[in-house]
C-alpha cells in the first residue's frame, strides 16, 4: 500500500475512533497472503450480501469498499467506509453467524481473500493478529447494534412473546431493531407491505423479504446461522449445562484435555456476566473488560479445542443409566454423558410491586446493556439494588441517562458492593445514592414516568420521576428440573461437597468407596459450578476458577472407570500448574 493510495483513501474512510477500524501491519498482511489469494476488485462488485454466511475473510490491498446496511430497501443507509490496509467483517465471521451488512467495492482495486476456516486458526496461533480483529469485530459488533442494524422483530410491547424475542437477542448480543406495534409509526407501513396481520405478530423481518411469524428462539437461531440448535444424539465425555463463565471455563478446559465437551445453554452464551457493562475486578485486565468482551473471548477460546456449544439447548430431564447419565431436552432429544457439569447459573429476581408487570420489557429491566441503554438515552433512569451488578448498571447508565438514582434498601452501600465500585459510584456527578429507600409503585401509560419511592427507616413517601427503572435485587437458580433429581439447599441451589454427603444416599456411594468430591453433588459424576452451587462466591473470576476445577474433578471420577470417549490424558491435558501450555 503506497502512500499515495493511504492519503486517497483517508479522505472517503470512517475514521477510527473506537478502534473498530484499525488497519493491518505490513508483517500481519504477508502472514495472511500466505494462508489466501490476491483478488482484483470492480466498482459496485458486492463482496458479500447481508444474510449469507462468511466464507472468507478479506483485507483491502486497494481501493475502497463500502459496508451498506439494507442495500437496496427503504432503509439503505452507510455503516462504515474502509480503504487500503483496513480488512472486512464482524463477529459474526468468528462465531459462523450470518453478515448484518453488504459488503460494496465503491474504488476498484484489490483485496486479499483467506478462507475462513484458515483465518480462524492462524488468528489461533497468532495472539496479537487474532487480539486486533477480536477488538475490532467486537466493536462493529456493538456499533451495529447501536445503529439498529440487522433483523426487526415487529411485535406489541405487551406481547409476551415479543418480550422473548427481544430477551433472545439482546442476551445473544444479535444486530436487531424492535419496532413497537403499539406506538412506532413504520409498524402499520410493514404489516402492509409485507400482508401482516396484526394477530399474527411478534415476526421477524430479516433482508427486506424474510417473514418469520412467531418464530421459536431456535428458529430465529437457524436464520441468522447459529449453531444448530438441537444437540447430537449420541454420547460425549462431558455435558455442561449453562455457557456463563463457569460452564465455558469447564467447555474450555475440557475440550482442552481432549474430552468430548458438549455445552448447552436455554437462552444465551455469558449468563448474568454477559450483560455486565464492565468487570473491573477480573484478574489480568487492570482497565477492565466488558463482560461481552470477555464471553466472546471465551466463546471462541472454547471454539479453538474443538468444544461444541448449542444455543439455544433447554434442558429437561437428567437420569442415570450403566454408570453413566442421559441428558434429555426439551424438544425430545437425548444424549449420554460419562459426566455432567451443572453451571446454569441465576436470574434476577423480579421487583413484585403495583404497576410494574405491563411496564417489563417497554422500560423495565433485569439488565444494563446497549440495548437497554439506547432505549433510555436523555431520561433520567432508576436502578434498583445494592450489589456490584445495581454499581456496575448505575455506572454504565449514566453515561446515557441525563441521572441515575441507585435504589438501596440498606443503609450502607459498602455492605454488599465491592470498595472500588462504590467510591466510583459515589464520585460519578450524574448518580444519587438513595439508601433505604424501596418502591412501592411504578405508574406509567406506554412507559414508566415516575415511581413512588419510600425512606424504609422514617416511612416517608415521594414521587421520583423516570423514564426507565432496572432492577438487581438477587438471584433465584436454573435450578428448577432438578428437584427430585439431587439435593438442592432451600433456596434452591445445588448442594456440593460436604454438603451433597450430608444429604447423600449412602447406599449409592457405598460401592466407589468415598464420598462426594469437592464441587460433586448426590450424584456421581454430577458436578455443579458457579452461581448455581450452593455456597459459591458470586463472583465472574470464581465461577471460571470452579468450571476448570469441575474438569479436574471429572478426571478424578472418571479417570480410572475406561468409560470416557477418547483417552483424555493426564488431569488438565499436561498443563503446568498455572494452566499454562
């Protein structure tokens, strides 16, 4: 690339102002043209559509090329201009999803092509190569987002199946933009031009021509080319049930020793974390990382040794059979497993007060992402809780929301929330601490516009005024098909160790000659991490530290049985004690 060609381009480029478009070394160009062909480019030539699958993965040479969302629709408009030395994509190239966008060559010049698959694993043996367009995809990614890109679920806000979409794509960070039936003025525009009738929402509307009429989460998982949603029959060494923090940890750390690890999660990939705007008290990442940041690294890490992760996969059913468990999910499927790792993980728990249930999902939330974010800027919003998840909204708000009021019960905010997030809390000029206050009403037409409010210690009652209101007030298990399955505490969450043998059948125990392990509970075999453990430390760091524990226990259980699928190898496939290669 001359620098004639760079002067040329810059002025026709987006800028770079969130390292979305960074451009490529002279050294990491001559890595990939090893690994792809060197392609001559026309104006107006579509290097990929909106909608199809990646199959290569291309950097510019020369020229220009023009990311168009909606490229030909009522709704065409430009994301992004990249020139020489920039390279094309997103997320969705990692992680085998469909492009949000059309990919348009507005200079003839030349691109480098690399087919996916080897991209992939040179990114895999390339860390600052693979770190720089990891940054940069997770940046278009959510700036994609923000721009309302990719398909429109078209659906009333009091639907509660509209709800379910919009949760399925949120938590699964999918470009998407909701048009309210309700009050949008495009929604009677699309139900005619596509023969809608208004009983037949919420649909999704994908590329300008696709209709799916209430589609089922798997279904819209299939459109936008997820991962097949149903898991294999068959039988793998171990299956994991949850893809927050603690079941990738086990997914990563297990396809790792070379088991053949199966994780399956109902909704989403990340769990709670996932939805966290920022972590910044997780080991080795001083300034803090997003937790959809870190879930996407995990997601691909787990990629890399060849784990398989379905989403959406809902799990039903849990029964023991020859020394071994058979899984059973609720589309009818089944598959064996030598062992099983429990990391489903926890939902908040909804606020129970008057007025709230027609305003969840129009401006009530149970998380703090982009999405949420967007629908809310300029307001002033409320959240309610005393937690490091209540902080780390409030933070994460009020660089969107004209002020924030944090919603504490107690009277200390240093009780339940982490030092280094209340004196930020405290210090942020757009955020008002309340302590024990609690609501008691939510009144609104189509949204929240106010709350009434009450001090819990002198009983007096006010009016606040909000557009929006997110709630963190504590955490209920995934637990519920396991009751009669294993021991649970009376909370709900699974009982492990010690624990899990105070509430064993010895007779099931008698004959391995020990008692559960560490994180195993009732059950042989049957392991539980994370949030969903009794007793756990709710932490994103733990959780992932229990997930690569419950792999080594596994091998401790398993190990001598001959049962597992292929040899697994020495407990943490020959790692050194710091889990390093």
């Amino acid at each position: 690339m001359s620098a004639a060609e760079h002067k040329q381009s810059a002025v026709h480029e987006t800028p770079d102002r969130y390292g979305a478009f960074p451009r490529l070394t002279p050294e990491q160009f001559e890595a990939l043209t090893a690994n792809g062909e060197r392609r001559t480019t026309a104006e107006g030539q579509v290097l990929y559509c909106e909608g199809d699958p990646f199959r290569e993965f291309l950097a510019i040479l020369s020229g220009t090329v023009e990311m168009v969302h909606d490229l030909g629709g009522p709704g065409e408009r430009t994301v992004a201009v990249h020139g020489p030395g920039r390279f094309l994509g997103e997320l969705g190239l990692l992680e085998g999803q469909a492009a949000f966008d059309t990919a348009v060559v507005r200079e003839a010049g030349e691109v480098l092509a690399v087919p996916v698959e080897r991209q992939r694993s040179l990114v895999g043996r390339d860390p600052v190569l693979g770190d720089l367009i990891l940054r940069a995809y997770l940046g278009r990614r959510y700036l994609l987002i923000g721009l309302g890109a990719g398909f429109r679920i078209l659906g009333s806000c009091y639907s509660p199946d509209t709800l379910r979409l919009r949760e399925f794509a949120a938590r699964n960070r999918l470009p998407h933009r909701w048009v309210d039936l309700e009050k949008d003025k495009e929604a009677e525009a699309l139900l005619r031009r596509f023969s809608i009738r208004p009983e037949e929402t919420p649909v999704v509307l994908w590329k300008g021509e696709r209709v799916l009429r209430n589609p089922s989460n798997a279904e819209l998982a299939r459109l936008i080319g997820m991962p097949a949603p149903s898991p294999e029959a068959g039988r793998c060494d171990v299956m994991v049930v949850g893809a927050g923090p603690a079941g990738l940890a086990a997914a990563v750390y297990g396809a790792s020793d070379g088991l053949t690890t199966v994780t399956v999660d109902a909704v989403a990939t990340g769990g709670q974390a996932g939805t966290t705007s920022r972590i910044e008290n997780y080991l080795g990442f001083p300034s803090g990382i997003s937790g959809g940041e870190l879930i996407e690294r995990a997601v691909l890490q787990a990629h890399k040794f060849g784990a398989r992760l379905t989403v959406p996969a809902q799990v039903s059913g849990l029964t023991s059979q020859d020394d071994e468990y058979v899984v059973t999910f609720t589309d009818g499927s089944r598959t064996r497993a030598g062992a099983v790792v429990l990391a489903s993980g926890v939902w908040y728990r909804r606020l129970e007060v008057p007025g709230i249930d027609r305003l969840e999902g129009t401006s009530v939330y149970y998380a703090a992402t982009v999405h949420e974010a967007s629908l809310c800027q300029a307001d002033p919003v409320a959240v309610v809780g005393g937690g490091n998840s209540a902080g780390q909204a409030a933070l994460f708000l009020a660089n969107h929301a004209s002020r924030v009021h944090l919603l504490v019960r107690g009277d200390d905010l240093n009780a339940d929330m982490s030092r280094y997030l209340v004196d930020q809390v405290e210090r942020h000029p757009k955020i008002e601490v309340l302590l024990h206050t609690e609501v008691r009403g939510a009144f609104g037409e189509e949204k929240l516009e106010s709350l009434m409010v009450e001090d819990n210690a002198g009983g007096e009652r006010r009016e606040l005024r909000v557009g929006a209101l997110f709630v963190f007030i504590g955490a209920r298990p995934h637990t519920e098909w396991l009751r009669g399955v294993l021991a649970l505490d009376e909370k709900g969450f699974v009982l492990t160790g010690a624990d899990a043998q105070a509430a064993a059948d010895p007779t099931r125990w008698d004959s391995l000659g020990r008692g559960p392990l560490l994180l195993e509970t009732t059950l042989p075999g049957v392991f539980a991490a994370g949030d969903a453990r009794s007793g756990s430390v709710k932490r994103v760091a733990s959780a992932a530290g229990e997930g690569a524990m419950a792999i080594r226990l596994v091998h401790e259980h398993r190990g001598k049985t001959g049962s597992l699928v292929r040899s697994a190898g020495p407990p943490m496939g020959g790692t050194d004690r710091a889990g390093e290669r």
